[in-house]
C-alpha cells in the first residue's frame, strides 16, 4: 500500500504535465531554429493545403459551364436584313421528351437604322416584316394532341411580327421559344440512358418574309450568349456533325443559306457535370468494398469490430438511395448506365454486409448473453 501511494505522490500532476508539453511548444517555436523550424511546417502543412485548395478551385474555374458559342462568321444576305441575338436560357432532357428554350432579341433592322429619336421610318419603306418557324420544332406539350393535325406545309402563322418603329410606348422587340431536341441518332449511348454521357441535337430554324408581299428578309444572328445549367452548348462545325452524327452539311450553310436561320445546336453534360457523376460512383465502390473487407473480418475470421461500425452498412444503404437522386440532371427511374455500372451492384453488395453483419451481431450478442448466464 505504501509503496502504491509513494508511486502516486512521485507522478507528476495533469496541470504540470499541461504547463510542461506548452514549455516545450514555446521552446520549439521560439528556439534558436525557429526559422527553420517554421518553414519546415510552411511547406510540409501550410503549402500543400494552399496547393490543393488553389488546383481545386482552379481546375473548376476552367471547366465551368460555357456561354452559348457560335462560329465568327455569322453569315450575310443579299438584301434586307434583320439581326437577331440568341439567348440560351435552359436545357432540359427530361421536359416533355427533351426541350431547350431560347429567347431571340431583334437588334438591329438594316432597312432603319436612323438614330434620330423623332424620325419615323416610311412603312412603304421599311414594312412590317413577319417571322415564321416550323410548328413541328417546337417542345411537345404534355397537354394531349394538338387541336390541328402536324403537318410539313409551308408555315402560315408567325412568331413574331417585327415593324420597325421609334415609339418610346412600343413593346420590346423579343420572344421566347421552347424547342424539341433529339439525338439523331440510333445508338442508345448518345440518349439519356447514357447519362452522364448522353448528347442531343436541336435545330432552329427560322425564316422572315415581308408582310403582305412575302419578300425574303434575311435573318442573320448578330451573337449567342446565356448558358444552360450543367451543360455546354454550341455550334458543331462541319466536320464534327459529319464524325459524330453523320451529317453531311457544308461549312458555309452551318448557319443557314438563303438568308434563313437553320442551325444545328450540340448539347452535352459539362465536364464538371460528368466528373461529378463518376466520382460519386467511384466512391460508391470504393465504401462498398471498405465495408465488405470489415464485415467479412467480423463475421468469417471473428474479429472484435467496433458494434458501430458494423451498423454502419445500414445507414450507408440509404444514403447511396439518395446520393443517387441528388446527382445533377439524372433521370428519377432506374434504368441509366450509372444505374447498372454503380448502384444496382453496390447497393446489392451493402444488402448482402447489412444481413451478415447483423447476423453477426445478433449471434455474437447471443454468444455474451449466454456466457454472462454461465458465470
């Protein structure tokens, strides 16, 4: 007993041993090599967090979502114009079997372009002028049938009907469309079931003519701008329509000819968008088999493992369920490629951990209770 209490008054105390590791600290900071010491813990810590914060954000800043990009050479018409801006406001596979809506801005009117804000344009002139574009490219509505059949006639009802005017009353010279896009294509990798893979196309075409005379007015787009979340979208040049959709279309009818506007759009998932995706799937695997390793340690070699961690493939099964809804722009059903590549199989393999492993713990919870009855 003496001996036990002479051990213990010979220890040293917490507070002490506290003051004595801070000593130590100060003495290692504030010592004769404290410059050294410091740019060791500069570049062994302090560099590589600032190394990897600054590749993270810079890696993300170049592969963020790019503005609508359309070729230099814009086209041209022999004759009245009109110049139209394109601005991409979202994309949307998935909305009434695939739709991007656009909304076009009338800038500019070659027949008047006067300046003078109490000039009014002669309507004999410079008359109204009326754009058309095809019934058939617009977005299905999920309403049911259209109330008249589709057909391939030459429109008869415009859009938009332009007339160039400098009332400060007059409305804004713009309007929205929501067209269909597709894949023209006929291999399953480039649909939705890809996804985040899939690509699509969309066409827009439009032509103008004067109204009352139905004279061509050339439509020609002056610039493209706006983005659409989670995906790049541009004009293909010809080589690539050609490679990738097999579309034979001449470099200089990319935009149209004829002074009408009938151009291809490509879509596809950002790159962001897709290394998401797949990184997410990785990680699916990658806890699938950590967990796997420990459940088959647990319950084959009879390992002491922590009761929580073997609870652990529980809460992991639902959390991949909704990992899987959370990814951006997937579809809601089962059936993508991620689907069969990652969840499905990983989620059977954490079904198959959560039963061993609470079998295992209901046996070894059995195994203490009888033995506690032993005793």
């Amino acid at each position: 007993m003496s001996d036990t209490s002479e051990k213990a008054s010979l220890a040293p105390s917490l507070p002490s041993l506290v003051v004595a590791r801070r000593t130590r600290i100060f003495r290692w900071a504030m010592g004769p090599s404290r410059t050294a010491r410091w740019s060791r813990v500069f570049f062994r810590i302090v560099f590589p967090m600032f190394l990897v914060v600054g590749l993270g954000i810079g890696i993300g800043w170049s592969f963020r979502t790019r503005t609508f990009s359309a070729p230099e050479d814009l086209g041209d018409f022999d004759g009245r114009s009109l110049y139209v801006s394109l601005d991409l406001e979202s994309v949307d596979p998935l909305l009434n079997g695939g739709t991007i809506i656009i909304n076009w801005y009338i800038g500019d009117d070659d027949c008047w372009n006067s300046t003078d804000p109490n000039a009014t344009p002669d309507p004999e002139v410079c008359p109204p002028v009326n754009i058309f574009m095809g019934p058939n490219g617009f977005a299905s509505s999920a309403n049911g049938p259209p109330s008249t059949p589709a057909n391939n006639n030459v429109p008869s009802t415009a859009i938009f009907e332009w007339t160039p005017t400098t009332d400060g009353n007059a409305d804004q010279a713009t309007f929205t469309t929501a067209l269909s896009i597709g894949t023209r294509s006929n291999k399953a990798s480039d649909t939705i079931l890809n996804y985040p893979f899939d690509r699509y196309l969309a066409e827009v075409w439009a032509y103008a003519q004067v109204n009352g005379t139905n004279d061509t007015v050339g439509l020609i787009i002056a610039d493209t701008r706006g983005a659409a979340f989670g995906f790049d979208t541009r004009i293909p040049s010809s080589a690539e329509l050609k490679r990738d959709y097999g579309l034979n279309i001449p470099e200089d009818n990319l935009l149209g000819e004829g002074g009408n506007i009938d151009v291809l759009l490509d879509i596809r998932r950002t790159v962001l968008v897709r290394a998401y995706v797949v990184t997410i799937i990785v990680a699916m695997w990658l806890i699938t088999l950590l967990l796997l390793a420990i459940s088959i340690k647990a319950a084959l070699f009879m390992y002491n493992v922590d009761m929580a961690i073997l609870v652990a493939p529980v809460a992991t099964l639902f959390a991949f369920t909704t990992l899987r809804t959370a990814l951006p722009g997937a579809p809601s059903g089962f059936g993508a490629i991620i689907d069969f590549v990652g969840t499905l199989p990983s989620l059977a393999a954490l079904i198959a951990i959560t039963v061993v492993c609470l079998i295992h713990v209901l046996v070894r919870s059995t195994s203490k209770i009888v033995h506690d009855l032993e005793v």
